[in-house]
C-alpha cells in the first residue's frame, strides 16, 4: 500500500489544499505557514476515533465539518479483499478514502467518489498501526518515563504483550528470580534500540536500570549514558542528546511492517548540523518500502532531497494556507539544473517570503547584514527577504525555479546588465517581456535611451533594480567621512592588497579604494556588515535598502479553490 495524493478541506488555516506524496516529501516554508495543520490533519485522519472541535474547523470556509481524503494505490491482496465491498472502482489496487468529521461527532469514512461509507471495522483494520508521528517537540526525559502516552510505555506494551498481571503476581511471589527474568526480557527487547542510539550519539555505552521495588519498577526506568566522561543520566543531557534518543525510540518502535507512513516534525531541533546530515542520511536514504513526510525549516534538510519531492508552503493574503510543488514539465531539465542552482546556502529561498536575485557574494552578505543594523526602515531581513548569490547574471534559471514555487522574486544588478543587452535577452527567456510587452520594446538599449530614464521602469515594471554604478561605490557613497570609515577596515581586513593599490596612489580616495575592494570579494563584506557603525553607512546604501523593500515583487498570492478531478 502506497499514498499518492491528499486533500484536506477546511482544517484549521487550511480552507482546501492538495499535494502528491513521493517516497519522500519535504514540506517547507515560513512560520505560521501551517505546516504543522497539515501533519496533524492527516495524523486524524489515520486515527478512527479522533474527532474535530469547533475550533478545527476553517472559519473562513464556513463549513460545518473537516473533510480529509487520501489516495491509496498498490494495495496488497488482503488489502484489496478488505475494502473490495466499498471500492467500486475499475482498478482494485486503488482506492480513494475521505474522513468526514462534523464537529464532536463520530467520524465516518467513506469512498470518494461513491461516498460508500465503509464499516468501523473494516476501516480501523485497514489503518490501524500505518502511519506514526514524531512531533517537534521530543523530551525523552518524559518518553522515557512510564506515564501514560509515553513513547516508553507504548514500547513496552509492544515489546511486552505478555506481560500481565498474573506475571507480576507471580514475580511478588518470586521477587529476585522474576525481577531478575524481567530485566532479562526488558534488555533482549531494548537491544535494538540501544544499539542504534549508541551508533548514532557516539558514546561507548546506553545501559536501562530499574527500581528494586516490584511496585514502581516501570516507574522508575533510568537510562544512563556511559562516555569517556563516565556514567551520565539521562536526565542531565542536553536537549539534542534527548531529541536524538526519542526519535530513536521511534525507529524502534517503527519497526512493524504495517507502519508505511511516517511524518517528522522539524528533525533539526537542537541538532549540531552533523548531527542533522546523519540523521537524513539515517532516516530517509535506508527508508525502505516506507513514505516519509519531513516538515523542516533546515536548509541542510533540503540539500537531501530532490528538488521535485519539496512541498512549498505559504499562507495567502487571507491568511489561508496554500500548497507549491514542484511539478516538473520540462523533461527533467530544470530539475537537473536545481541540483545545482541549490544548496544548504541558496536553499534558504524555500523559505523566504521574497527573493532577491543578486550577482555575486559582496550582495548577498553585506545587503541583509548591514541592513539589519541600520534599523527597521532598512531590514530586509525582518521582512523574510532572502538574497541569492546567480554567480554572475545567471537570473534566467533561478527566476524558472522560484517560478514553480511561486516565490516572489526581484533583480539586483549594474547598469552594464542592461546597457549590454544581457537583461533584454534574461526578460525574454524567462517570459518577462510579456508582463509589459509594449513598454518592454520601448526600453531596448538600442532605442539609446539612458539609464536615469529607465531604471524606474525597470523597478515597477519588470522587478529589476539596476544600480548606476558598482556596489562598492554605492557602499562608499559620497561622503568622504563615510570613505574613510571603510578604509580602516579595508586596512585591518585585506592589509596586502591595501598598500599595494594606496602606497601607489598619490591620496587615498574613492576610485582606488573600489579597486582595493573589488580584489578581495567577498572577504570585507562581512568584516564592514559587522564593524562599521550604522551612523557611518553611505546614504546610498541606505536608499539602495529602501528601495529594494519597495520593489515590486510578484503579486501577493491569492487563494484560489485547487481542482479535485482526479484525485
């Protein structure tokens, strides 16, 4: 059995969303995007017995129940014979199921498109132990512990069927020879656990101890861990220790062969980036016949996917969350090209709000760093505003990915670009020249127009902000105390290219100072981002700031109801 599809209807900040389910699907995008909604709609959907409240439901919407609907294909032949009364399809290795949920009622599934409603029986039977969650928030601490709903407690009922009270009885009866066969069985069942977690932590040894008395001996499980540092409990580890150790508990516990789908909650928290290229690594490239669903906000996740399993999420100017995929029509074109377009640095795009394509490193450090210090007026940052480095003016293709996951996107670049032709030739290859097709032959550099007359069209018409002159001269500006400010740190960060240029130079000023710069990109972006303070920043950097905030990026996304044909 496989998902292929899901649809879910008025949940929480989704009012209708739809998206394919590969091997494995990433799911990224800003905060409050509704990432998490989507990962606890589809875990109520696969629980029979939850049920929706009032405060579920898509207010927006106004509908009165939550609807969720996936698609199952490759289903088994004991699978097919299950559910064969309630599939009136033609191909009985598929069937699509919906959840009906009204608000503090018993649930009901039905099949899709004949809402044959299936028998609680038959529907628990087909779900039961198929998919698992693993939330965000781990403390193994508390998963450890024998409290109820802890990951530990469902460990050892599984692990431990057998377990009864007449055993117990017979272990008070017995006590040193039952406690003693007890924690025999307890470690036979632990190994793989602990074995696993050993590995992947790096420490010499994980041992379980229990209490002597038979009365709280499940309550008081204690995990130590032994390392150079000597015996450690548990309890005094650090949280990316106890992340580490609970979602291990989880491999563990997956390790049924009904459970096909599993969900992970933001992977990343508390993990050391190693640690994070370990687990992917772990989890996802041995995943088996098993699908999994990764909600994240780590670019170094990304890097470990292909660009067509990523799931884009965004909310909408209604606050509603919408869905991106890359559905990918260009017989594997542009995907080959964002293996390289992408990585744990440029990934940050996928969760931006808008982008700035920039030509080179100097852009992408120095524009959102110094920015956030000179305040809010000038914080890209604050604004989810990404800058990508295109390595030169390679616009076109980064402008077709961000297109397909309708991230909003503007051009920084030198007046060159578009005085060389090279910006005509980018407009027409990605289909920017239709967005104003009349103005667009207009302002053809062979018309002679200038720059000054252009360069405004080109910010509200075709999301281009073109500099008149370089960056460094823009970061210099035209006050000499700004210029001497710079100087300094220019001498204390590149000291050899520095005299090399200024001892030859009769006086120190603006022209020799952009050449000092220009041979050391990117090294004195980030030393200026850092030391220069804000009161000594050019005003042409700050209006450089001011306007790319205000340039006109695509249009703000508006919610519109996805087709359901087909799914």
């Amino acid at each position: 059995m496989r998902i292929d599809k899901i649809e879910i209807k008025s949940y929480r900040s989704i009012a209708h969303l739809k998206f394919r389910v590969n091997n494995i699907g990433l799911i990224v995008g800003p905060n409050d995007a509704g990432k998490s909604n989507i990962l606890s709609a589809i875990k109520l959907f696969f629980d029979c017995n939850a049920q929706t409240t009032s405060e579920d439901i898509n207010s927006i919407t106004k509908r009165t129940q939550t609807d969720i609907s996936i698609s199952f294909s490759a289903l088994n032949a004991s699978e097919q014979k299950l559910l064969k009364k309630w599939n009136p399809g033609t191909n009985p290795t598929f069937m699509s199921i919906r959840k009906i949920c009204e608000i503090n009622k018993k649930p009901r599934y039905v099949e899709r498109n004949s809402n044959n409603q299936i028998s609680p029986g038959a529907i628990e039977k087909f779900l039961l132990g198929r998919f698992l969650l693993i939330p965000s928030q781990r403390d193994a601490s508390e998963e450890f512990a024998n409290n109820v709903g802890s990951l530990f407690t469902e460990f050892i009922s599984v692990r431990n069927k057998k377990l009864s009270e007449y055993r117990l009885n017979n272990m008070r009866r017995d006590w040193d020879n039952g406690l003693a066969r007890f924690r025999k069985h307890l470690n036979k069942n632990l190994e793989e656990i602990i074995g696993k977690v050993s590995v992947s932590l790096g420490v010499d040894e994980l041992v379980l101890e229990t209490s002597n008395s038979i009365d709280n001996i499940l309550q008081c499980l204690i995990l130590n861990i032994f390392n150079k540092y000597g015996k450690v409990p548990l309890s005094r580890h650090g949280h990316g220790i106890q992340s580490m150790l609970v979602m291990a508990l989880h491999e563990a516990l997956s390790s049924s062969e009904r459970l096909l789908f599993i969900a992970l909650e933001e992977p990343e928290n508390h993990l050391h980036p190693n640690l994070i290229h370990h687990l992917m690594s772990r989890f996802l490239t041995k995943s088996g016949s098993r699908q999994w669903l990764v909600s994240t906000h780590s670019p170094i996740i990304v890097s470990h996917v292909q660009v067509n399993n990523i799931i884009r999420i965004m909310k909408d100017n209604e606050g509603l969350t919408c869905v991106t995929e890359f559905l990918n029509n260009d017989k594997g074109c542009l995907q080959n090209k964002s293996l390289k377009l992408l990585n744990p640095i440029r990934n940050e795009v996928l969760f931006a709000d808008k982008v700035i394509l920039c030509e080179g490193d100097t852009e992408c450090v120095i524009l959102p760093n110094l920015g956030a210090r000179l305040g809010v007026e000038y914080d890209i940052v604050r604004d989810n505003i990404a800058c990508v480095n295109c390595e030169g003016e390679a616009f076109g293709d980064y402008i077709k990915l961000l297109n397909k996951f309708k991230i909003p996107w503007a051009i920084l670049c030198d007046n060159a670009f578009w005085q060389d032709g090279k910006w005509h030739k980018m407009a027409s290859s990605v289909n920017l020249d239709k967005e104003a097709r009349i103005i667009f032959k207009r302002i053809h550099p062979s018309k002679g127009l200038t720059f000054s007359s252009v360069s405004k069209i080109l910010k509200d018409k075709f999301r281009t902000v073109c500099l008149d002159e370089s960056i460094e001269a823009v970061i210099l500006g035209n006050n000499e105390k700004h210029q001497r400010s710079v100087a300094e740190i220019l001498k204390l960060v590149c000291p050899g290219k520095y005299q090399d240029i200024i001892s030859s130079a009769a006086k120190v000023n603006k022209n020799n100072l952009i050449e000092v710069m220009k041979k050391n990109k990117p090294i004195w972006a980030k030393a200026i981002s850092i030391v220069i303070a804000p009161e000594d920043a050019s005003d042409e950097f700050k209006k450089l700031l001011i306007n790319l905030k205000k340039v006109k990026f695509a249009n703000s996304i508006v919610y519109r109801k996805p087709k359901t044909e087909g799914i």
